[in-house]
C-alpha cells in the first residue's frame, strides 16, 4: 500500500516554550477554516509538521 501524498502547510520547531502548543493552534485554526489539518513528528529534523492529505492551490 503507497503512502497517501502530504502536503506540509507549515512546520514548527520541537523546542518551543513549556506550555506552548504552536503546531496544534495553526493545525486548529486550519481545521476552522475547512483544511483537514493535523501534526506529526518529524524525528529526524526535530519538528513538528502540520500537514493535510489534501491538495493545497
């Protein structure tokens, strides 16, 4: 089975302040607007990426 194609929206280092959740409020604020947003670890790089499955314009 191919892995489905993602689309990065935006990435977000893993080291970011205690308590602040920056991937998770962009991914939030996409869903809002109708993009099926959600984050996931990138190991290698050290940062969270919000992606889609969908096709972005």
């Amino acid at each position: 089975m191919p892995d489905t194609p993602r689309t990065v929206l935006e990435r977000f280092p893993a080291g970011g302040p205690r308590g602040s959740w920056p991937a998770e409020e962009f991914a939030a604020a996409q869903r809002v607007q109708g993009q099926p947003a959600q984050v996931v670890m990138d190991l290698p790089s050290d940062t969270f990426l919000v992606v889609t499955d969908t096709p972005t314009d």
